[in-house]
C-alpha cells in the first residue's frame, strides 16, 4: 500500500476538518482513504492565543514601557479638575506683565501640557539617537558589514508636506477653540438667563401667603440649584451631592441625586412650583418661556460633550505627526548628522505641544471656571433677593411719610 504523502500528514495533523467529495481523491489515493479525508490548512489563524511563555516575556516589557504614559495621563487628568477662578484686576496686571515670559518658563516642568508630552517626544527623540547610531556604524566605526545601508534621503519630500502639515495643525487648534467658545457663549448666556429668571418671579410674586412665600423660596433656590447640575452633568468627577447639599432640602436632593438627568429633574421642580404659585395666566407664561435658555443650555453642552471633532481629522493629524517625525532623522542626516537628535526633540516638542493644546480645549467645559461662574449667579440672586427687600422697604417708608405729611386730597397737614 502507497504511505500518504508529506502534504497529506500535514492535512491529517490540522485540527480544521475538511470533506471531499469521493469522486474528487479515488483516483489519487488508495481504496483505504477513500471514505474521508480531514486535513488543516497550515496556515496562522488570527485568533489563536499567545503562548503563556511569551505572555509571562511580554506583561513585564509593556507595564515598563506604560510606566511613562501612565503618569503622565495622570498627571493630565488631575489638573482636568482643577478649579478654574475668574479673572479679577491684579490677575489682568499679572497676565500682561513684561515678566511674563520669565514666570511662564520658570513654570514649564509644572505644566499639564508639557508634562504630557513626555512619552511622544521621548520615544521620537529616542528613535532619532538609534538612527544616528545605526549610520554612525555604518559610515565611521564600520561596525557593520558595508552592504548595510546608510539612511538618508533627500528632504524635497518634507519641503513639500510641511504645509500640509501646518494647515493640519492650524485646522485642528482652530477648531478646537470654536469649541470653546460655543461653551462660553453658552455659559455666559446661561448666567444672564438664571439671574433674568429670578428677578422676574420675584418681582412676579408679591405678598400671599406664607405658604405661598415658601414656594417662591424655593423656587429662587431651585433656580440657583440648576446651574451648579448642569455643571456637574458635563464635567467627570464632580461631586453632585456635595455641591448640591447647601441648595437643596434633604428630600429635594435625594430625588435629584436619583434622577439621570439632574438639571432637567431640576426643571421640572421648578415648572410644578410655578404651577403652585397664584400667578396670572400671563405672567405664568411669560415665567415658563425663560425655561428656554436652560434647555438651550443643556442642548448645547451635551452636544460638546457628545460630539468631538470627526475622529478622521483627529486621526489623520496624529498619524502625519508621527511618520513626519520618524522619518525626520533619516531626512536631515545629510545636513545635520548627530544634531538629527536635538533637531528630532525640538520639532517634536514644538508640533506635539500644538496637537496637545487643540486636543485640551477641544472639552470646553474642565477649562472654563463654572465652580465661580456658579457661585456669581447665586450671589447675585441672593444679593438681589436682599436688595429687593431693602427697596421695597425704603419706597413703603417713603410713601408713608409722604401720606402723614399730606391729606388725602393731596394738600399739606397743617
């Protein structure tokens, strides 16, 4: 009897099975492998699973080479919350200052930003060293053989992408800054309808009962509460319960703190308390149309957050980043041999630092100061709650020195 060929032993060795049809093999093997035949096509499956020994090899190298991105993302993510103050007189001084550019490099090893740079410019400045290393022991220690290459091209190739590169980046920032300036707009929109609100219903509502009087209260403090949960709705890590607990009863919390969508449950306190107020009809709607600038508001802050600049420009940007700087060291070896090496940190500080920035902004709101921005719109409707009864006061002290000085039918009291 014939013994099964070589490639027959590899298809009866797979473990993916195959049937022929009988009339396809008789004629090529023998009666007894005539029924069926399985084999395996001797090929890598994608699936298949990394053997534990190169496992065990490899969990060490990634968690050493993840040692610098992960610090310095945590780093990035920790400044993301810190509180951002307003501007005041002495911090516009200080911003404008001849010394400004002293204090800002003084600071550089402090900043988010820069920080967060350390792990692309260190491995491009890295690979930059190899390269200088690689043709270094071609050209001058002859460490290798001479049929190894030297690396170096010509830099035409980079005289006509750099354009395309700087539009890229200017595009990118840009965009990333009209973002932000959405959520500006939207915030400073949102403060001045918070504060029209609130001066509207208190001057809406005068006198009642006190029963009526603690409604209007409420409402005031429902008014101050919505902002402080929108702020909290689109900034990550933000303690609702914590921020929310001076403005709120404990029962009005709790049922804040258990909604999903905390500034619209917001609303609807303060749409039934509209409802429980004696208002006239007309009054009542006029109140109910300034929900508008809170749904607006909550509209276009979900938008920012849920949707980024097209990942596709996001994407091209990051991927002409990198290949324009892993081939620099091949481009200006010609030119600038062993400076290949600053040249590479240089220009890698520079372009990544821009990316970065774009990248920062590109979440208006963790670079906005909402915490003050929210504690300016309570002051001001307490301030104006405190001033409206200090006024409403003095006018009702004046009239009634004005009725004991005159009759009634508007003469002088002898």
């Amino acid at each position: 009897m014939r013994k099964p060929t070589s490639i027959t032993t590899n298809f009866l060795q797979s473990p993916y099975n195959f049937k022929i049809p009988k009339k396809s093999y008789t004629s090529l093997f023998p009666s007894n492998y005539s029924n069926q035949i399985s084999f395996k096509i001797l090929c890598c499956s994608s699936q298949s699973p990394i053997p534990k020994p190169i496992l065990k090899t490899l969990n060490p190298l990634i968690s050493i080479l993840r040692i610098v991105p992960d610090w310095a993302d945590g780093i990035k993510e920790t400044r993301m919350q810190t509180k951002r103050a307003l501007y005041n007189h002495e911090d516009w001084v200080q911003h404008r200052s001849s010394l400004r550019h002293i204090r800002h490099f003084s600071t550089s090893l402090s900043s988010r930003v820069i920080l967060s740079l350390f792990p692309p410019v260190i491995a491009f400045t890295s690979f930059a060293a190899v390269i200088a290393i690689y043709n270094s022991a071609v050209l001058w220690w002859h460490w290798l053989p001479e049929y190894f290459p030297l690396l170096r091209t010509s830099s035409l190739p980079y005289q006509l992408t750099a354009p395309a590169l700087a539009l890229l980046l200017v595009f990118r920032t840009e965009a990333s800054y009209s973002r932000f300036e959405e959520g500006r707009k939207a915030w400073t929109k949102l403060s001045a309808g918070t504060s029209d609100f609130a001066r509207q219903v208190m001057a809406s509502f005068d006198g009642g009962s006190s029963s009526d009087a603690l409604i209007r209260n409420a409402l005031l403090q429902y008014i101050i509460a919505f902002p402080v949960a929108l702020k909290c709705h689109v900034i990550y890590g933000s303690n609702a319960s914590q921020d929310l607990q001076n403005l709120l009863d404990e029962d009005d919390l709790a049922i804040v703190l258990s909604s999903k969508d905390r500034p619209r449950c917001i609303i609807e306190f303060i749409s039934q308390s509209l409802q429980m107020l004696p208002l006239d009809d007309s009054k009542r709607d006029c109140l109910e149309s300034k929900f508008s600038c809170f749904h607006e508001g909550i509209a276009i802050c979900e938008q920012l957050i849920g949707i980024p600049i097209p990942l596709s420009y996001t994407r091209l940007t990051s991927r002409f980043l990198v290949l324009w700087h892993l081939t620099l060291p091949v481009i200006l070896w010609d030119d600038c041999k062993w400076i290949v090496v600053p040249a590479t940190f240089v220009s890698a500080a520079s372009l990544f630092c821009i990316e970065e920035v774009g990248v920062l902004i590109e979440e208006p709101f963790p670079n906005l100061a909402l915490d003050e921005i929210c504690k300016q719109i309570r002051d001001s409707i307490q301030e104006a709650f405190t001033i409206e009864n200090a006024v409403k006061g003095q006018l009702q002290a004046k009239q009634k020195i004005y009725a004991d000085k005159h009759s009634p039918n508007g003469r002088p009291n002898s």
